[in-house]
C-alpha cells in the first residue's frame, strides 16, 4: 500500500485570483486554463485550478510512494505533468500583479509525474458566513509505476531520479 512521503499545507490564504500551481524554474504553459465546468487542466510545468469564483483558496500538497488511494472529496482529477526543477507553488494574480506562495520539493528534476487534483467548495452549510466562497484543494503526485519497476537484467538500467524525461 502507497504511503505520503511528505506534505505540506501552505499557511497563507490566497486571497484572490489563484491561478493554478507551476514549476518554480520554469515558465508554464497551461493553454485555455481551467474555466466553466474544467476545474483542472495541466499543461508543461503547471497545473491550472480553477476556484469556481470563490475568494479564497488554501493549497495542500502531497509526495506519495506510489498511487494514494481514493479519496471522498467532492471533486477529482487526475493527470500527468513534467517539472523542469521539480519544486512547485501556488501562483495567483491580480492586476498584474503576481504572487508566490510555499514551495513544495518533489525532489526530483525533469520528471513526469502523476498526480491527483481534489477540490472542496465551502459554503455556509459547512462553516459560517465569513467563509463563503473558499476553496480548498489538495494536490497529491507520485511517480509512474514504470518508473518505479526494477529493471530486469536483460534491460539496461534507467533511474527515474536523473533522467531528463521530460
């Protein structure tokens, strides 16, 4: 059974405008982003979420050793995504104005990995009205089990941690 290798909820509300999660290296391609009904979409370094129009949102990140199991979240995805430096954050926008917010250390670089996207909607049916519109996700990412596998001994080895696959 697949267990967290490590984790990390942000601390900081974002309070406007999440645009999704990206590589901290490298620009990040996410052509459309996540509207309407597509509330996560991934592109070449990054991940765009989709808030739903709520005014905050908090991030929770996951390493796993291998595929997490279900989860009963109210919404998830999955997909794959290759990280030049492997160290990803939150990035929203307003104005013009960019912020950053905690990076999160996969700890391997130029890797695809997979990963599951689960979002919560809060309304004032679960908490009370100072926090309508607020959006939790959380983000969970693990190696392909291929990458995993050891190789046999008529295969040449291949080490997932330093390979430029992406």
């Amino acid at each position: 059974m697949a267990e967290i290798v490590k984790t990390l909820l942000d601390p900081r509300k974002i309070t406007s405008h999440l645009q999704g999660v990206a590589d901290v290296e490298a620009s990040w391609s996410v052509a459309g982003g996540a509207y309407g009904e597509v509330w996560v979409h991934s592109g070449p370094n990054g991940i765009a979420l989709n808030t739903n129009y709520c005014d905050h949102a908090l991030v929770e990140y996951e390493l796993w050793d291998g595929e997490p199991p279900a989860s009963n979240w109210d919404e998830s995805q999955s997909g794959s995504i290759c990280l030049t430096s492997g160290k990803i954050c939150a990035i929203s926008c307003y104005s013009g104005e960019l912020n950053y917010y905690e990076e999160f250390d996969l700890g391997h670089r130029s890797h695809e990995w997979q990963f599951r996207a689960h979002r919560k909607l809060l309304n004032h049916e679960d908490f009370t009205a100072d926090i309508i519109g607020f959006a939790l996700f959380k983000l969970q990412f693990w190696s392909p089990v291929e990458a995993l596998q050891p190789a046999s001994e008529n295969q040449p080895t291949h080490d997932f941690r330093t390979a430029e696959t992406c």
